[in-house]
C-alpha cells in the first residue's frame, strides 16, 4: 500500500494551478515575417516545401558551417517517428500533446498517430504563422487541435479547453518536446517547467525528447573537435530579435530535465542509437548530435527536495 506521503506528493504538482493560469494570462505570441523563423528553418532541412528564401538561405549558409546538418534534423525527425509509433504500437498510447515541434507537414506527429481510429493530437505553437498552419489542418482533421501557447508558460498549454478535453479520459497521454528544449537557457527552469507538465499527466503517460549536444565528441580529436565547434556555431546562428540561440546540453543535463520520471531502454542515447531500424547505416551515434529519450510518468511520484519555489509560481 503507498504510503500517504506518496499519495499527498502525488496530488499535489510542483506549481499550484492558480500560478500557472496567472502566468498563462501575462502571455502573448509573436510572429514576424521579416524574421527567420525556427518551423520554417526545420521544414528546409526536412525538405519540405513550406518556408521563405530568408530560411533557405540561413540553411545554406549553415551548411556550409555543418555540411552534415540536413542529415541530423532527418535523424531527428526518424527518431520521433519510431518514437511515436513506439506509443502506439507498444503502449497502445493514442492522444498526443506535441509542444513546438513547428509546421505539420514533413513526418508530422499526427502521420502514425491518426492511423487509428481513436487517435488524437494537440499540436501547440507560440509562433502565429505555424498557429494558422496548424488550424487550417484543423479544420480538415477534427481529430487535431492547435493551441496557442509556448513550453515555459505550462498554463497557456495545460488549461486550454483542447488539452482539457485530452486529459479528460485520465488515460496515459504521449508528451513530445522535441526540438524544442534546446530554445530555453536555463536548465533548471526547463526542468521545473517539463515537471509542471508531467505533475498533471496520469501515470502510465510518456514523454519524447530530443535535444541538441555535442556530448559523446572526444575534445582530444581533432575531427571532433572541429564538429563540436561547428554545432555550436549553428546553434549561435539561430539568434534574432524573435528567437534565442540553440543551447547545447549534455545527458547529464537531460537526465536531471527528466528527473521524476522512468527512462524506457535505452534511457538517454542518441537520436540513430534509439531503437534504430535494422536497415539504418551505421556510423558514430555522437555524430547524430541530438540526445533522444523516451521516459514513463511513474505511479509513485515525489518532488524534488530543493524544489521548494518555481519560476512559474510558489509551489505548494
């Protein structure tokens, strides 16, 4: 029987509600053409076919930086759909919250997802251009919703009547964040902020990340060395006056961003080392530069000893 400690943790999440609706209010999107934007940037190296000369050529030129960079947002996006398809197939997991995973058009959450009958998907966006993408998909799939909110402010997300409607079964959900953890600088916020999401998701749910790295590159090589450099120089390049640089985290860092919750085999490994398909070619995972991990929200939570205030709000 779990001791009545366990079960006061558990009811009680790491910010109070009232916190984050108050935070959710403060809110507003932003969107400018006249600047790169980060979904469009992903749908060039993608190959897709939504996005502006201005992000075509800040991907050329970083290629030049990287040649190998198109090669890594297709590994990403490889490893969250044998992700996705992992909660499907394996979990029998069939309502997604895909937080900033830009324009839903190249191996989109939703492809293996609404396969099934019963699947559904809420896509969330703080850019408005992706947000109209998004609705007008919308309106062509009811089993797809677009929310307007953004990963540090969890009550734009989390009281939105779509996600509402989402969490209403208290069924296990699938929680994706990937390629969008390597937007926020501070770590410990970025944990406090994925634990205000994983407090209010039923046990039994998972959650898919990815995040950009250099970890696993030996500094003696020269070889990676200079690739190490070249990553961060790209992670650089993404800065404007509407979007931060690319931070660069180790898996220690990942580990303590997922703290609370139960990695699945092979915990934290590269996006090519997770669970590959047979037919993929081989080569040095630390090369795919992304993290990836795919974790479970335990029945039994407790929160973190020095957890005592959130940037989000006063914990309880």
């Amino acid at each position: 029987m779990p001791r009545v400690t366990d079960r006061l943790l558990v009811s009680l999440p790491s910010t109070s509600d009232v916190a984050l609706r108050i935070a959710a209010r403060q809110w507003e999107s932003t969107s400018d053409l006249c600047c790169r934007s980060r979904a469009r940037i992903q749908n060039v190296l993608l190959g897709g076919d939504h996005n502006y000369a201005l992000e075509r050529t800040w991907c050329a030129n970083q290629k030049r930086t990287l040649p190998s960079l198109q090669c890594v947002y297709r590994e990403e996006r490889a490893f969250l759909q044998r992700a996705v398809r992992f909660a499907t197939e394996e979990r029998g997991l069939r309502r997604f919250l895909a937080i900033g995973t830009g324009l839903p058009y190249v191996d989109a959450v939703h492809d293996p997802v609404l396969t099934y009958d019963s699947g559904r998907v809420v896509y969330v966006d703080d850019d408005q251009i992706v947000l109209a993408h998004l609705d007008l998909l919308a309106d062509k799939r009811p089993e797809i919703d677009a929310v307007a909110g953004t990963l540090l402010v969890p009550g734009t997300v989390l009281f939105d009547d779509a996600t509402q409607r989402l969490l209403a079964p208290q069924d296990p959900i699938c929680l994706v964040l990937c390629g969008v953890l390597e937007t926020v600088k501070d770590t410990d916020e970025l944990a406090a902020a994925v634990q205000d999401y994983t407090d209010r998701l039923p046990a039994g749910s998972l959650v898919i990340v990815s995040h950009a790295t250099v970890d696993g590159l030996d500094p003696q090589d020269a070889t990676d060395r200079a690739l190490a450099e070249s990553m961060r120089e790209v992670c650089k390049a993404y800065a404007d006056k509407h979007a931060p640089q690319r931070h660069l985290r180790t898996a220690e860092e990942l580990r303590h961003i997922l703290s609370g919750l139960d990695l699945i085999d092979p915990g934290i490994t590269y996006t090519t080392g997770w669970r590959p398909a047979q037919s993929a070619k081989a080569r040095r995972h630390a090369e795919s530069l992304f993290l990836a991990a795919v974790a479970v929200v335990p029945e039994t939570r407790t929160l973190p000893t020095d957890a005592a205030t959130s940037s989000l709000g006063t914990r309880r």
